[in-house]
C-alpha cells in the first residue's frame, strides 16, 4: 500500500509542472476569453468592461457583415486542404514504401522538409512565386507563351492558390505516417491477396486502405482542427483579400483585436472554439462507432 501510495505521489510529481504550464497559459487564457466576449472592451486601462450579455454574439451571429461569409471560406478551406493532404499523403506513400523505390528514404525527406520550415517564410516565397507582375509562374507562363494570370490578385484564384501552398506544406506529414502505418501491415496479407487472384490496385482498395484507416481518422480530424485555425499563411499570402475572398476566421478575429473590439474578437475565438469542439465529438463519435 505504501509503494502504490509513493508511485502515486511520483506520478503526480512529474505531470505537476506540465498541468500547471497548460493551466497557465491555455486553460486560463481560454476561461479569460469567454468572460471577455460577455463584454464591451477597448482594452483601455482607464475604461472599465462593460457587461453586454450575448449582445456580442448577436452583433456577430446577426450584424457583422464578414462574418459569415469567413465562416464559408473557413469551410471551404479545411474541406479543400485537408481531403488533399490527406489522399495524396497516401498515394504518394504507396510507391515509397515498396522495396523497388530507389532512393525512397532521401524521397520522403524531400516530401518531409516543407513541414519543418516556417510557414511564415513559406507564405512569403510562395507570395512571390505567385506575384503577377514579376512572379516566377507568371514568368515562366509568359516564357511558353501562355498568358499572365493575376493569382494572388484575384478572388477566383487566391482561395485555390492558397489551399494549394496550405495542402503543399502538410504533405510530408501525412506521407511519413502512412509510411509508418504501411510498415505495420503484416506481408503475409498481400501474399493471400495474391493467391486469390487480387491486382494491385485491388490490394490497395481492399487491403491496404482499410488497416491504415486509424491512420486516415487521425490525419482527418487533426488536419481540420489546424485548417480552422489557419492564420499565418492566409495573412502573408493575402490578408484577406481580394474582394475577401481568402478572409477566414482567425483574420477577422485578428482585425477586430487591432481595431480593440474585443468583446467581438473573444466571441469569435469562442465561435472557433465551438467549430472544433463539434470536430472533436464527431471524432470520438466515429472512433466508437469504427472500434466499438
């Protein structure tokens, strides 16, 4: 009883630091943020709160004319990004982990390395690249005589251009934990598969897919948890624009902090915050449902 009650306190030792830095620094912050959007704030040290009730989320849900329309280019970004990541990560990943792939460990790296650079340096880069008037494409269109195209500079194709970088840069993760996964899918399956007549592409539909849907569950739901959070890239790409056609929550949320709304800004962060709870319920819903 005495070694359970030590092993106990040991435990509770090493999580103590930990609890209390997320205590700190995001279960506090999170509790702060939905007070402040019962509140009218300016974020003025000489001008007190001042309580509103739901006025803030009515102004949001009913009055602020962007709101909406981010919530939709939100949608559409998560849907558009996440679906790429995740389906190309597997395709890609198939002919890497076969033994006939030369050179598939320096390969994956290759397809690794844009998830480690910052997405900030990303954002400007590709910002360049896609700049119409002395961007790389547009001058290398211009080289095979095709002509410019505005990009960045169009609300048809900045939200396309966008997803695109978005779903460019979260590749390599997806690749390496399908190559993880295929790893753990036992040899002797394929050989059944084989003997009972079954093509390659039939083993990949029927065996492959189904024994790394853990894998495809866990890249889904943590790549929309990240794609309505979006920002960095999204503000160093297009700020928005043009015409709003790239604005997504998190940059309305941004304008409203810098024009002192904060009231407003805290709702919108609670209204984020709403969007991924329901992702995550799903989630655990689905993996019920799947592993019951």
């Amino acid at each position: 009883m005495k070694r359970a009650t030590q092993e106990t306190l040991y435990a509770y030792g090493f999580l103590a630091f930990p609890l209390i830095i997320i205590a700190f620094f995001v279960l506090l912050p999170s509790l702060g943020s939905i007070l402040l959007s019962f509140f009218h704030y300016d974020g003025s040290s000489t001008v007190p709160p001042r309580f509103l009730g739901l006025d803030n989320y009515k102004l949001l849900f009913f009055s602020e004319p962007l709101f909406w329309g981010t919530v939709r280019n939100t949608f559409a970004f998560a849907l558009s990004v996440v679906p790429l990541t995740v389906g190309l990560g597997f395709l890609f990943a198939l002919p890497l982990n076969a033994d006939w792939f030369v050179g598939r460990h320096l390969v994956r790296l290759l397809f690794f390395l844009p998830s480690v650079v910052s997405i900030v340096a990303i954002g400007f880069v590709w910002q360049w690249i896609f700049n119409p008037s002395f961007g790389l494409l547009n001058g290398l269109m211009d080289a095979l005589g095709l002509p410019p195209q505005p990009w960045l500079g169009h609300p048809r194709w900045a939200m396309p251009c966008v997803v695109l970088i978005a779903a460019w840069h979260g590749l390599g993760f997806s690749v390496i934990l399908y190559s993880a996964a295929l790893q753990n899918i036992p040899a002797d399956l394929y050989e059944a598969a084989g003997l009972d007549g079954a093509t390659a592409w039939q083993q990949a539909v029927h065996v492959t897919w189904p024994l790394v849907a853990p894998t495809t569950l866990f890249l889904f739901i943590t790549g929309l948890i990240a794609a309505f959070q979006v920002f960095d890239l999204v503000y160093i790409m297009t700020a928005g624009g043009p015409a709003n056609a790239t604005n997504v929550l998190n940059n309305l949320l941004y304008r409203k902090f810098i024009e002192n709304d904060l009231g407003v800004a805290a709702a919108i962060s609670v209204a984020i915050f709403g969007i991924i709870l329901l992702i995550t319920l799903a989630q655990a819903k689905l993996i019920r449902t799947s592993h019951p």
